[in-house]
C-alpha cells in the first residue's frame, strides 16, 4: 500500500511541475508580449497577469519587482511617463507598490488617456 501511494504521489508531482520546455515557453512569451495601442491596454494586462498564473499553477516563480518592471516594458509608451512617475513616487515615499495597485493605476491611466482621445475627437 506504502509503494502505491508513493508512486501516485510521485505522479502527482511531475504532473503539477512544469517541463523545462513549458517552463521556458511561459517565460518566453511573458517576455515578448508588447502593446502597443491603448486600445488593447487591458486585455494585455489580462493576458500578463494569465500567463503570471499559469506559471505560479505550474511552480514556477517569477518575482513582483520582475512582473512590475514587464507591466511597466510592454504597455504603449504614451503611459510609460506618468507610470513611471507613480513607481518613482512610491520610492520617494518609501510607499510598496504592488503589482495589484500597478495594473489598477496603469488601467486607470489608459483610461484617462482614452477618455482625452474621444473628447478631442468630437
């Protein structure tokens, strides 16, 4: 009974951990995914914080300061002032600014920047 036991735990485990391959695709494509219209903002950070959980489900580990500073690399440069200037300002005030309140802000800001957009269009 000890023997079954160990090896469907033993199953278990290599079926929860990740490949190397898998591994290395998430880290990969968490990597590369770009946005570059505004319009797009919020299904990328959709798309970021999915991959994020696939990878956390499958025991790989990726740091908050990492998942911020790829928030911060792959949203549309029209955001990436006033973002920065958010992350400094938590800094300054010696304030943590966590990944949750980062994509909130970034969301926010998009949706200024798109709400500008439509008032100057009519």
């Amino acid at each position: 009974m000890d023997s079954a036991y160990m090896i469907w735990s033993g199953l278990l485990g290599d079926y929860k951990t990740a490949s190397a391959h898998t591994k290395a695709q998430l880290k990969q494509k968490l990597n590369s995914l770009i946005c570059t219209s505004i319009h797009k903002v919020d299904n990328h950070l959709d798309s970021l914080i999915d991959i994020r959980n696939k990878m956390k489900s499958q025991n790989i580990k990726i740091s908050d300061e990492d998942f911020k500073e790829i928030i911060i690399s792959s949203v549309p440069l029209i955001l990436s002032g006033q973002i920065t200037a958010v992350v400094e300002s938590h800094k300054q005030s010696n304030k943590t600014l966590t990944v949750e309140k980062l994509i909130e802000t970034t969301r926010a800001i998009n949706q200024g920047i798109l709400d500008h957009h439509k008032r100057n269009e009519r």
